[in-house]
C-alpha cells in the first residue's frame, strides 16, 4: 500500500512529459519513473496493456518530435496502455541507452506483456529486469543477436538449404 | 493479476509447486526437472509425472504451435507454448520495403484474415501521410473486411469441428468459405494474400455485378450457419466437449491483454469497431456478441453469431456503398491514370518514381488499431520522413492471445488441450510473424 503511494507522488511531483501525436497522447517517463507512471496510470483505469515493443534510433537519432527535457537515446521501449472505460489510449515511451539496455519489467502491473518483453529482447537485446521467464521466444535459444537492431544487416546470415539453389 | 479457477476443487495437484500454469523453462530445464530424483515434488510420484511435447507439426496445432504439458497422470499441469517456427522476421522486412509495398508483406502475417493486416498498415501510413480517403474506398474496405471476418470464423467453425472429431463440419465449413473467397479472387484477383487495400485506398474498384454476387452470399450462407447449429450446437457430444472447458475471467483475459473473441466470451463487451470506431463503422448497425461463462463453447458460439453480425453489416453495405472514387487522387501517393502515361513525359516519370522510389511519408511515429476476427490489430509506424517505414510493428492479436492457454489448460486434462487449443483459433504466420 505504502508503494502505491510512493508511486504516485513520484508521478505527482516530476510531471511526466507529453505530447499529443495525431491525437494519440504519448508520454515520455524517463527510466526511473516508467514503473510508477504505469502503476499510477494502471490505478488510474488503463485496465490493459495492448502492446509493447522497442524502436532502435541509431540510424535515425534527430528524431523531431521529442518534447523539451527529453534526452534521446538509441533505444525506445514503446508501451501501449487502453482506458477501456473511458476509451482512451495512453502510449509510453521511455528512452534506454545502447551502453545499458535495461528496464524494469511491467510483468507485475501487467502480466500480458510477458510474451511482448520476451520478443522485444529477442529482436532487440533490451533486457527487462524483474521479468519471469527472460529468454528468446521467436529465435532459437542459441542464436547470437539480435536481429531487429539496426546494425544487424539483411542476408548476414547464412540460412539452412541454401545449396539448393546450386542445382537449379 | 486473478487466480486462476480450476473446478479441481482442493486437489492437492493444484497446490503443487508455485501453483502457477506458466512452465517457465527451456526444454532442456524440463527435462532435468523430472528426470531429477533428489526432487521432492517429482520423488514421490515420479512415475507419473512427465513433460509431454506436443507439436509443432501436431494436426491440433494449427500450424507450427509447439506446447511442453507438465503432466501428472493425464491432468496437465503448468504449460508453455513455444513459437517461433514461423518467423520470417517481417517486421525487418517491412522497414525494407516501401509504404508501397508494406502491404504485400503484412497481408502474409495473419493469413486467414489478411485484408485486416493490410487495413491496419494502410490507414496508420495515411495517417502520417494525413491523406483522406474517398467515402467509396472506405465502405469497399468495409464490405471486403466483413466479408474477410466471415471467412475467418468460417476457417475457425470448420478447424474447430475438425479438431473435436465432427470430420463433416470441416468440410462444410471450408465450402462456405470456399464461396467468399471466390468472390475475393474476382475483386482482388487472388484468393488470399490480396494485397488490396493500400495506402490511399485499394487497389482496384469492385467488380461489375457485385451486388449479385454478395447477394449470392447472403443468400446461402445464413441457411448453413442454421445447418451448422443443427449439427454442432444440438449434438451433446460436441457440447460435453466444450462447455466448461478452458474458463475464463474477464479480469484475467484483460490482464493477459487477451482481445477478440476470447475476451468477449468472458461477457466482457468490447469490440474496437463500436468502441473505438474507424471506418465507417459509427453508422451501421450490429451488436457486439458476448459470451457468458468464457469457456471454449462461448468462444465458439460468439464466433458463430458475429458471422451473422458481419453478415448483417454487409447487407447494409449493399445499401449504403457510395459512388464516387476508389483510390485518392492525391498526385502523391496515387500514380497517374495509363492514359496519361502515354501523353505525358511528365506523368511517366511521376509513375516511374511512384514505384521505384516510392512517396515519402512525413516524419513522426502513430498506432493504428483495427478490431480483426481475432482480437486487436495493431500496426505502429514510425517515419524517418522516408519512402521506408522506419520501423513497422505489428500488435499480433493471436501472440497476445496465446498467453491464454497455459491458464486455459491449468488442471484440465490432456484431450481438453485440443478443445483449448481450438477455442483460442491462433494463427501462427501472425503469431510468429
């Protein structure tokens, strides 16, 4: 109980930056407010988080966009909340830097983002702390990379029967 | 989050372990974890408990879905479900593309209902593009994603039968689907994989007689979904095999970010094209089918009654469908009309660089959502300001929904595995994508 308060006035006292993008509100929480402005968002009616994924900006680093104060970083983890009461959408995302690609998991608040961390680790090598069952879900457990970053080429890896093609 | 029901009563299974349904281990741990007689849970009764592998290529699973069953006896106990076998990395290849392009490839992801993903990935790049389009488009994309949705729970009713052993349902169900499809390959030119929705509209007008031809389906389809309940939900069997299996709580299908069917047969009334609505969907009218209980029949019978919903919808379509243009005629994203091409030195290369290079998107970064035969359909975009998506994810109904299963499964035997499987309908090119 005592949590939920903290949370809250964590929320309370940094305001959280926003912006509204074709209508759709964004919030920019920096890493150590995401967990608390998506509990007290929680507590406040988002009943459901519909989806979470990671952008990688290496390419792309002058985003425009971003509201003042915000300090862009390689990677986005892009979360997806829906007040289905009132009907609003709420997305979040939270800058993590290449050099430490952690955040904390929202396993606990919402157990519907398991399989999405997992996947956003797969592709993206952004480890969730605190997440249950933290290994590869599409790619094979041995696989090295990760292949939705940016620096990760296509056609790098060799893939299986590709002799097939030497007897066309 | 709730905790699962199980009508184990206190069975001391249901104690076992962390009592959770999740089998949170590789397959390498699973089978150590039996295998390990210094284990207290395991040394007492090692002989009956067991990791089961099931699929991926188990006719059950529809496609390449692979499960690890803790089992005891014949009581499946924790489960995972592992996926992957399909991925083809999709996302990666839809930021190689352009927005041009981008459908061809979405279309492949949810393979049973692709004209949804082709929705989803056109209307979030109009709107980066901040592109209307005409009213004719948006009524065609209706009436083809409501005939799409028919087909769907079509597939779903036949595989369904199938896997609870009524062998005939399958073939009725793929006949009826077999119709809506025909009429898909007259408009769209392919039976499946349509790539005709677009950015900026579709791609082609309907055909001529198509009200004929939608008439034809309204005719003969609506008599056979009589004939299917005759035949399934009046056959005790099929019932005993349904009902009451694979419960589910409305708190926890939201907590598992459960969408579509699954979450409104638990009674929970939410449907995107009512709640949230996009198209034209604000001015037809339907009801969003509910379930009561959320077990595998309620899953099976709202799957059942939206047919006759979108049915329905497409009758008014048939009314409603305005004239006008099927495409924008914003010289951006549209190439000029053939007869131009030939006149025009200039309309030629605006052609040419249309489909080489492809139109540039503003910069910015926006999430689409469309309410698909199973669940919510999301596509975010983000835009570098060039012809390439920046980034192209999408929110895979079916891999959200997947979650489901190991509480669906949790204290059920083993044969209900197949009704659960069934009643969850995942199509694995969306889950894997």
């Amino acid at each position: 109980m005592s949590e939920t308060d903290v949370a809250t006035e964590a929320h309370e006292d940094a305001p959280v930056a926003s912006t509204a993008l074709f209508g759709q509100a964004v919030l920019y929480p920096d890493r150590g407010a995401y967990l608390a402005t998506v509990e007290s968002l929680r507590d406040e009616g988002y009943c459901t988080a519909t989806d979470l994924t990671v952008v990688d900006y290496l390419t792309h680093p002058g985003r425009s966009g971003l509201p003042g104060g915000v300090q862009p970083e390689r990677f986005e983890v892009v979360v997806g909340l829906f007040d289905h009461a009132r009907r609003e959408r709420v997305r979040l995302r939270i800058q993590v830097p290449a050099d430490d690609p952690t955040v904390p998991s929202l396993f606990d608040l919402f157990p519907g983002t398991e399989a999405m961390e997992r996947e956003a680790w797969d592709l993206f090598g952004v480890s969730f702390e605190g997440h249950p069952d933290h290994s590869r879900i599409l790619l094979p457990e041995d696989w090295v990379g990760h292949p939705l970053r940016k620096d990760e080429g296509i056609g790098a890896i060799p893939v299986q029967f590709k002799s097939a093609s030497d007897r066309r | 989050m709730a905790a699962v029901r199980l009508d184990l009563g206190d069975d001391e299974r249901v104690r076992r372990r962390d009592g959770s349904a999740v089998l949170r281990m590789t397959e390498v741990e699973a089978a150590d974890l039996v295998l390990d007689p210094s284990d207290p849970v395991t040394g007492e009764r090692a002989d009956e408990r067991m990791i089961l592998n099931m699929g991926p290529a188990h006719p059950s699973t529809h496609g390449v879905l692979r499960l690890l069953l803790e089992m005891e006896g014949e009581t499946v106990l924790r489960s995972k479900p592992i996926i992957g076998y399909l991925h083809t990395g999709m996302e990666k290849t839809g930021e190689n593309l352009t927005f041009l392009q981008g459908p061809t490839n979405v279309t492949r992801m949810d393979y049973a209902s692709p004209l949804f993903s082709e929705l989803v990935f056109a209307l979030a790049t109009e709107q980066l593009l901040g592109i209307e389009v005409p009213e004719r488009a948006t009524w065609i994309r209706m009436l083809m994603c409501e005939l799409n949705r028919v087909a769907s729970h079509l597939l779903f009713q036949a595989t369904n039968g199938m896997d609870l052993g009524a062998v005939s349902m399958m073939i009725y169900g793929w006949r009826e689907r077999e119709e809506v499809l025909r009429f898909f390959e007259k408009v769209t030119g392919l039976r499946m994989n349509h790539n005709y929705i677009r950015p900026g509209g579709v791609a082609a007008d309907l055909s001529d007689g198509w009200q004929d031809d939608v008439r034809h389906l309204l005719d003969i389809i609506p008599p056979r979904l009589d004939e299917y309940e005759v035949l399934l939900n009046d056959q005790p069997i099929f019932r005993a095999r349904l009902q009451g299996v694979g419960v589910l709580a409305p708190a926890e299908a939201l907590a598992l970010s459960a969408t579509g069917p699954i979450l409104r047969a638990t009674g929970y009334d939410w449907d995107l094209r009512r709640d949230e609505p996009y198209l034209a969907y604000d001015r037809v009218d339907f009801d969003v089918v509910v379930g009561t209980c959320g077990d595998a029949f309620d899953r099976f019978a709202v799957r059942l009654e939206e047919i006759r919903q979108s049915l329905h919808i497409v009758e008014q379509i048939l009314d409603l469908l305005p004239d006008g243009d099927y495409r924008t005629q914003d010289k951006k994203v549209t190439p000029p009309p053939r007869a131009r091409i030939d006149e025009s030195m200039e309309a030629l290369i605006h052609h040419f660089k249309i489909f080489t290079e492809g139109f540039h998107v503003p910069e910015g970064e926006v999430y689409a959502a469309v309410e698909s035969p199973r669940g919510e359909l999301g596509c975010y975009l983000v835009s570098d300001g060039g012809p390439k998506p920046y980034r192209m994810h999408i929110r895979g109904p079916s891999f959200a929904n997947l979650q489901t299963l190991p509480h669906l499964m949790h204290g059920r035997l083993v044969a209900d595995a197949v009704a659960v499987i069934s009643s969850v309908d995942p199509i694995m090119g969306e889950v894997d994508r």
